[in-house]
C-alpha cells in the first residue's frame, strides 16, 4: 500500500507541475561545457551566471551546464571557478531561440566568491545539495599522512566523518559503517578502495578532479547503500598538449602523463611503493625473515569527443596490494586488488536535454594461501559487478528540472575456504569443510527525481527509487524528499527525509581491510533499511565564508556485524549478526573556499546506538567508533608564489572500549595451566582518553631545470602524541595489567614534486 | 564576528574536554560460578573443576578460586553419581564406571549459597585410526630451528565423523630423553629453540589446535620439546567445541559459547583417540 502511494504522489507530481508550467515558446536558453583555455579539461562545479536575467548554474560532472527561460536580450554571462580568471561574455538571447556555446576558463589565483553565492543559490533550485560537501582537490591534495596525499584521509577531516583509527582510512560516516557508503569513480562502483591494510586509499589525489561527499539523504539517482555517496571524477586529460608530474615520497612515488589523442585526450597516471626494494638492500636476519610488502595503482582515462553534442569517455582503475612472508617453516601469501573498467557515452539533445550512459565492470578480489611445513590453506573471496546505467536529466522549465534513469547490475560473489590442510583434495573427502561456491545476482532499479520551484523562496525535490533483488526475491520502492527556503538573503533552510536501502553486506576487521568480503542479502537475512530526517541552516555570516549548521536522525534496520565465531558460512545469516542501529547528532561547518587564506572549521556532536540480540547480551550499545565530540580545524595559507603552509588541528571524544571486572583460568584437558579470561562488563561502555593531533605541513614551488618543482614538507603528529589504538587486559602474569597499544608517532616526511 | 565565532568554537573546545574525559577502569565486581566438565568416552568421569571469578583489581589465585564444597552430581540417565572433590578437581570416586558414547548426561552443581548451576552435553561416538602417528619422528635438520622444510612427515588420518576435530600434543617427559632410546642414553630432554622466546604458554605442556580435517601432517610448531609425547585427536560434541573456540579466539568470555546455566563454562564431551610418538633430536 506505501508502495502505491509514493508512486502516486511521484505521478501527482509530474503532471501537476507539468501542468502548472507550461514551456513559453518566447524565452531563449544558454547551455555548453566549461573548460580549462590550457588543457581543455572540462571543469566541474563551474558557476555560470546570466547577470541580469538573475540565473545561473553550475556545470555537472561532466562539466555540463544548462540555464533556461532567457528572456530575449543582450546580457553579461559570468563564468567563474576557484582557481581560474573570471570571465564575461556578451550573449544576444532571441526570442525562442537558445544559444549553445562552450566557455574557456584561464587558469589564476584566487577569486571572490560574490557571484559563486548568488549560483550556488540558482542551482539549490535545480537539484537541493543536502549534506553535500565540496572540498577543492587543491585542498585534498594538501592533507597528506607519510607523505601521502589520500582522499580518504582528507574526508576525515570534516565533521560527521570518522574512522576507526588513525591507521584507517574507513569511514564512518553519521554512525554508518564503511561499507554502507558507495564510493564510485567516474560513475562506478569501487569495492575496497584502500591500501595497506587499510592506511590510506587507493585513489591517486593527482589523477583526481573532483571529490563530492554526500553525508546522507543523497537523492534518488543513487543507491544501494545505506548512509552516503563518494563521488570521486578522474581527470579527462589535457586536450592540447602532452605533459606530465613525477612525486617521489617516502611510502610510494607516482607519475602522471596527459595529452591529446585524435578528438579528445588520455590520461595517465600511475604509484608503487618501493617498500621491498628498500628491504632488499638492507640485510636481513634470517632468523627473523620480513615479509616482502608492496602495493600499486593505476588511473587511466581516455576522452573523445563526437561533433558538439556527443563524448565518450573509457576509464580504467587497478590497484593491489601483495605481501609474501617466508620464515618459520611457513609461506604466506595475501594479494588483495581492485580492477574497474568503464564506459560512458553522454549525449546533449538539445538545452533541455541530457543523457548519460554508462556500462562498467567492477572486480576485487582477496587471496591468502598458505603452507606450514606441508600444511596447505586457501581463502579466495571475489566479488565481480557488470553494471549498465543511464538516465535523462530534462530541464524542463525554469522551475523544473526532472532526472530518470536506471541501473542494472549482474554481481558474481566467489568465495573458496579450504583449512583441511590439502587444498587438492575434493570436498566430499573432507566432509565439506571447505568452502568452494559462486551465487550470481540480478539487481534492477528505477528511478525518478523532480526539483520544483514553488516560487523565488521554496523549492523541493521529490525522488522515488524502486529496487529488485533476484537473490532475495526483494522489491523495495523508496521515497526521498528535500525542502528549501530561503528565509532572508544569508539564511536558508533545508530540510531532507529519504529511505534507503542496502543489498551487499561487508564482512570486515575495520583495522584491517585485507579480508574483505563482500556477500548478497539472501533469504535468510533481511534488507538492511536506513531513514534519515536531516535538516541543514546554510548561512553566509560574512563575505568569503559559507556555514552550514546540520540536524540528522538515522535509523537503521537490519545492520550487520560479523559474528567472528561462526565455524560454517553456508548462508549470509551464518556469518553475521542482524540487528538494528540509531544514530542522530548536529554538525557545524565552517567553510572558506577562497582566497590567500583557505580551509574549515567542523564540529561534530554525535550519539549512535546499537542494538543486536547476540551481542551484550541484547542490551543497546554504542559501537567503537561512536565519538562525542569531534572537531577539526584545517588551513591552508598561501603566503606567496613560492610558499605555502598549513595546518590540522583536530580534537575528539575517545573511542569506547569494552572494559572487564574478573577473570578466571580456563585449562583445556591435559593442560597445566590454561589461559585467563576476562569477564566483559557492558560492551563498549568505557571511553578511552580524548585523543588530539596538530600536523603541519609546508611547500616550497621552484624551477629545476625550467621545469617546475616543489617540495613539501609535512609534519604528522608534530607534537607526538601516541593516541591509544585499543586497550586491553594483559593477563599472562596473576596480576592484571591494563594495557595500551599506541599509535603513530611524530612522523616528519618529505616529497618530491617536478611537472614536465 | 570573527570574535563571536572565536568564543562560539572556544567554548565548544572546553565542553568537548569536559564531556569526553576519559572512563576509569571499573571495579564493580560480581562473582560467578564456573565449570569446567568434559567427559572423556571410555574414560572415567574426573577433572571436573569448579571455581569461581576473581576479580581483576587483585592477584588472581588459581587455588583459592577452588570451590572445594560443592555438591556435584552427574546423571547418566540411570543412575544418579555423587562426585568428590580431591587435588583441585572433583571425580567419581568409583574409578571403573566409564563414560560411554552416544549417552546423554546432565550435570547439576549445588553451591553453599544456594545457587545452582546445570548443563547437559551427548557424548559422541568412538572411532579409529586410519594411519597412526609414527613412532619416531626427526626433527628439521640443521640447525635447531624450523626454519628449514621438513625432512620427516607425521601424516596421521582418522575415521570421519565430522566437521571439527581438536589435535593436543603433550609432552609426555620435559625432562628424560635416552631412556626412550635403543640402547639407551643418558641425555636429557631440552626445549626447542624458537625465535619467539616470549612464549605466551611457556609452562605449558600440552598444546591445543583445531582441524577442520580428518588427516594432517605435522605441524613443527606445535612441539616445544624433545623427546616423547603423546598426540590425540579429539571429537568434541557441540558444547566442547564450542568452549574449545572460547579457548583460541578472544581474550575475553563470550556467553554464546557457553554450555550451562546458572553460571559460565562448559559441560562438554568428546571420544579420543591417542598414540606416541618420539621426535628425536637434530643435534644435542
């Protein structure tokens, strides 16, 4: 019945605001791409403003834009980025006539921020960005940890965005685990985008163009997980001439290459870690053998375009991580790799319409085997996903804008775990202790997303996403709403409610994303469901500055935790627990995006519940990464030409630990002396001590060779405080110690940067 | 402005000190009971242990953890057995009644406060071996390490009956060596030099792993001395397996593996099958 009535209303909708707006025949439209005058890289979140006529947008991802209902004219188009010279252009409108025409930007300083205002307010009207959050990649690319500039790192620095540790880059995004987030790349799915066990991300920062975070009741185009979306645009490449970057660091180097290719460009990018080179040369004790560890990743991107209205675009993502171990009478072996490949065809059918098509394959993979002394294992999980997506985005009227596509997704899951010992053998040997199954998976979903202007005051968006789920036998049909009003000129209020679902399930150390594996919601577990209400005060105090005050309730239902004991896997409800989560909490950020002086104040104040029946004994508890109080400072202050430095400051609650009250000692037959355990008191009821860090970093531009160069210092930890990674009670000895493992120290890098 | 955001960010810096200190380390203690009972098929009923929890603010005392007065019985669906307490552990005083398989047994123990604890294990059924373990085994040559790969094997196979079985290996003499040997000697027993000297279980004489299998060969890592030991293989029923799993993973109880009420631990039982085998030195 719900069912019905969200259609119905989706349906009332569309044809009520049709209705309502008519398309006058006599006004004119202006639409095109924006692009770098150098490179003829297109440029998203470009703001486009008819001055006169009061309009404006902003381009898409594909560097897109679309202003309609001109009156005829003659008017000045401004068109400015972060980064790029402002531009002006005369452009005569005629009566029912539109203009396509494309806009070079040259690449600057710094630029005001007074006509982005007046845009961003525009383009609230075409699409209401709730949660969203937009950081420059010149601004990603400055947060660095061991020399590495992450993408994932750099999100964590906003409020609202948590991970388990300081050596994790998974994020924990408003109370949601890493895995309810969708993280794509150039439009498609990547499954475990991390490196290093989990350190920092595989995502090259220099192969990266823009970086868009949606914390949460992310519109209808979108699904499939539960708590927000990491929408990350690889480079296209420079359309004009061949060039290049080489960074050497202390974890990994990396060397990009760009340039034009018959009617379009491709781009080029690729990182190693050298970490095993640098073991070679050192001996090594035999005795006590290091493990070989290196990992790698390559971004690739090719671009052409077809006459003014069509482009199509092939993109291609590897990464991996191998460590081989020899000592003791045992090998082992761990590769853990992703591998995407995409295609994309968009077509512009006139200032009104705008298609997009996107097939992709998506793969990653995990494998461990091992021999002790003749004593062979064998874990090999996969999860393969060819996806085919499209949609039409309708510019129907100055006060409606509609977006409808669909996606498909075929999903191949492997999973073979074979401990017998032999992994020659075939199962009915061994009594089917090992695991050696594929499932294939169909899933299917619609969407629909209107966004109408009631007036100059409020707007809404209205969504609806339909899902079906083969495995499962599921149809779900959610409804997303968002609200806008602009309550004075500096303040507006936006208010967001959306269901939201979720097929694959994680299982996952959050220290250690080696394991991965991904699994389908099949007929022995439930949909995993989230609702989120938020409500966001975007206020502009001052020039230069952007606030952004949010309110969020999420309810989660059908969450998962891994059931770490579990001796069979036969069924998804064999390795995880089900239960139900709550998080709500406010955030607070401050944004400055221009100028000499750039970065953010965030604070986050956060509570999140759950409630499982196996675990503490069924009472509700709050997860590890439940923090409190979370505040982050970033800056970034460009002193001249040559220099530039920064700095993190961040402060948070301590993470919850389990604590314990008694202990008693546990012999199994025939042993002497056994082991102790500890009596848990209520899981995750303690806090660890606060923990705060201040990185500071610096960089230096120069010529080397006419070539230009930098070299940047930065600083994690400068102050060298060892946070607490886990707490636990060390009961080897009679007496019981509490125990602390530390993190990272101060740790001081330099990195080498020369552009060809 | 500026100011008024200062102020704002400031006092939300010292509420965020205020409110996220740190927890103390609790020291609310309660007492539980524990059980530790496993009945061996074709063997008498016996090491039935009782304790009780201490708590973690003092030395912990195995023996004074000892409940020496509980009354334990065990019913075997026929007769009703009083156990003794004796030298740590409670017993059935009449040593030639045997546990036998595919028998339900129930355990009830009374405590002098009044509390009761209870539980309930089916012992499995018996089996053989397939190939037994050999009676001499050599060590890696070289050096006194297990570094290099194995010149000897200790391939042993059993009957199939289930998913999970338990390998222990005890050292049977940590301390004689030669008099196991022909002719004999008068050399001794040593330990195993490893590279991981820190040894968490450095008492320890009887080492425990799971095997998803019914047949392995040797694991070296598993010896920590020379000399004679004994290997056995176990088939746990449900409640021993999964106390067996409370014993490898984690450091900390977890009641789901539980297998009575009233309290924590196991009532649990398995048939075994057991063998000798001498690993003999590859130096002095």
């Amino acid at each position: 019945m719900k069912k019905i009535f969200y259609i119905n209303l989706l349906l009332f909708f569309v044809f009520y605001t049709g209705k309502s707006n008519p398309a006058d025949p006599n006004l004119s439209g202006l639409s095109g791409y924006v692009v770098d005058s150098k490179t003829k890289e297109t440029l998203i979140a470009v703001s486009v403003y008819v001055k006169e006529a009061r309009k404006g947008a902003y381009t898409n991802k594909l560097g897109f834009f679309s202003i309609t209902n001109i009156p005829p004219g003659k008017y000045i188009v401004e068109i400015s980025f972060i980064g790029y010279d402002k531009k002006r252009d005369t452009i005569v409108f005629t009566k029912g006539s539109s203009v396509r025409k494309d806009f070079e930007l040259t690449p600057a300083s710094v630029i005001t921020d007074e006509v982005v205002v007046e845009v961003e307010r525009e383009n609230e009207k075409r699409e209401i960005s709730i949660s969203k959050v937009n950081i420059p990649v010149q601004q990603l690319k400055e947060i660095r940890i061991g020399g590495e500039a992450d993408v994932f790192r750099s999100l964590q620095y906003l409020p609202g965005v948590l991970t388990s540790s300081q050596i994790s880059s998974g994020l924990y995004i408003r109370g949601g685990s890493p895995d309810q987030n969708l993280v794509l790349v150039d439009g498609s799915t990547v499954y475990n985008p991390t490196h290093m066990f989990g350190f920092i991300s595989t995502f090259n920062a220099n192969a990266v163009k823009d970086v868009e975070l949606i914390k949460g009741g992310f519109p209808a185009e979108y699904g499939g997980r539960l708590s927000s979306v990491l929408n990350i645009t690889q480079k296209n490449g420079n359309h004009e001439e061949f060039e290049g970057m080489a960074t050497i660091g202390v974890i990994s180097s990396q060397m990009l290459v760009e340039g034009p290719l018959a009617e379009g460009s491709f781009f080029l990018a690729g990182r190693r870690t050298y970490l095993e080179l640098i073991k070679a040369v050192y001996p090594e004790d035999p005795n006590f053998p290091l493990p070989d560890f290196n990992f790698y990743d390559l971004n690739a991107k090719i671009t052409q375009d077809i006459g003014k209205n069509d482009k199509l675009f092939l993109s291609g993502f590897m990464s991996a991580d191998a460590l081989v171990y020899k000592g003791f009478g045992t090998t082992m072996n761990l590769d853990v790799g992703n591998k995407l490949l995409s295609f994309k065809w968009t077509h512009i059918f006139d200032e009104k319409l705008f298609s997009a098509l996107n097939i992709s394959g998506s793969n990653y993979i995990n494998n461990f085997n091992g021999d002790q002394s003749g004593y062979v294992f064998i874990i090999n999980n996969s999860i393969s996903d060819v996806t085919t997506k499209g949609s039409l985005e309708w510019f129907a009227s100055d006060n409606l804008t509609a977006k409808f596509g669909f996606e498909t997704n075929y999903y191949t899951y492997n999973y073979l775990q074979d401990f017998t010992g032999d992994t020659s053998s075939s199962v009915s040997d061994t009594f089917d202790v090992s695991t050696d199954m594929t499932v294939y998976q169909w899933t299917h979903s619609l969407f629909g997303q209107l966004n109408y202007n009631f007036n100059e005051l409020l707007s809404a968006q209205m969504g609806l996403r339909t899902s079906y789920w083969e495995l499962s036998k599921t149809t779900l049909i959610h409804p997303r709403l968002a609200l806008r009003y602009q309550m004075t000129e500096d303040l507006a209020i936006k208010i967001a409610w959306g269901l939201f679902d979720q097929n694959l399930r994680l299982a996952t150390q959050p220290d250690f994303t080696f394991f991965d594996t991904w699994l389908p919601t099949d007929q022995t577990v439930p949909a995993s469901v989230a609702e989120h209400y938020i409500m966001t005060f975007e206020i502009y105090p001052f020039e230069g500055y952007k606030l952004d005050f949010d309110v969020y309730y999420k309810k989660m239902n059908n969450i998962n935790e891994l059931n770490k004991k579990a001796l069979k896997g036969e069924v998804v409800s064999d390795v995880f627990f089900v239960g139900d989560g709550v998080s709500y909490g406010a955030e607070l950020f401050l944004q400055k995006s221009y100028g000499k002086l750039t970065g953010w104040l965030g604070y986050s104040l956060g509570y999140i519940y759950s409630k499982f029946d196996e675990l503490n004994n069924g009472n509700e508890f709050r997860p590890k990464y439940d923090r409190r109080h979370d505040l982050k400072i970033v800056g970034q202050y460009e002193i001249n030409d040559s220099w530039d430095v920064g700095a993190i400051f961040t402060f948070q609650s301590g993470q919850s630990y389990t604590g314990a009250t008694s202990r008693f000692q546990t012999r199994l037959p025939e042993q002497n002396y056994g082991r102790a355990k500890i009596i848990n008191s209520q899981l995750y009821g303690l806090r660890l001590p606060p923990s705060h860090q201040l990185n500071l970093n610096g960089s230096y531009k120069f010529k080397t060779f006419g070539l230009d160069s930098r070299v940047i210092l930065d600083v994690y930890n400068v102050y060298n405080r060892r946070d607490i990674w886990f707490r636990y009670y060390n009961t080897r000895e009679e007496t019981t110690t509490v125990e602390d493992v530390l993190l990272l120290p101060i740790i001081p890098t330099l990195s080498f940067e020369i552009k060809f | 402005m500026i100011l008024k955001i200062l102020n704002i960010a400031l006092f939300l810096f010292i509420l965020s000190v205020l409110t996220s200190c740190e927890d103390p380390v609790p020291f609310d203690y309660v007492e539980e009971k524990f059980v530790e009972a496993i009945l061996i098929v074709g063997e008498p009923i016996q090491n039935i242990v009782v304790m009780r929890t201490q708590p973690l603010t003092k030395e912990y005392n195995y023996d004074s953890s000892m409940v020496k007065d509980a009354v334990v019985m065990i019913n075997d669906g026929v007769n009703s057995l009083e156990l003794e307490y004796k030298d740590g552990s409670y017993y059935y005083p009449d040593t030639s009644y045997r546990v036998q398989p595919q028998t339900k047994y129930k355990l009830t123990i009374n405590f002098s406060d009044n509390k009761v604890l209870s539980g309930e294990t089916t012992t499995p059924k018996t089996f053989n071996w397939i190939i037994p373990p050999k009676k001499q085994l050599y060590f890696p040559s070289g050096r006194d390490s297990i570094t290099l790969p194995r010149v000897d094997s200790l391939d042993f196979e059993w009957e199939l009956l289930t998913i999970f079985y338990m390998i222990s290996v005890k050292c049977l003499d940590t301390l004689n060596y030669g008099i196991f040997l022909q002719p004999t000697t008068q050399e001794l027993n040593r330990r195993i030099s490893k590279r991981f000297s820190n040894d968490l279980r450095y008492r320890e004489l009887t080492i425990w792993t799971f095997i998803p299998s019914n047949k392995t060969p040797v694991l070296w890592n598993y010896f920590k001395w020379y000399g004679l030991h004994e290997v056995a293989i176990w088939n746990p029923d449900k409640n021993f397996l999964n106390w067996g799993l409370q014993y490898f993973v984690d450091s900390s109880y977890d009641p789901r593996l539980s297998s009575v009420k009233g309290g924590i631990g196991v009532f649990g039982s398995a048939s075994v099958i057991r063998d000798t085998t001498f690993l003999i030195k590859n130096q002095p």
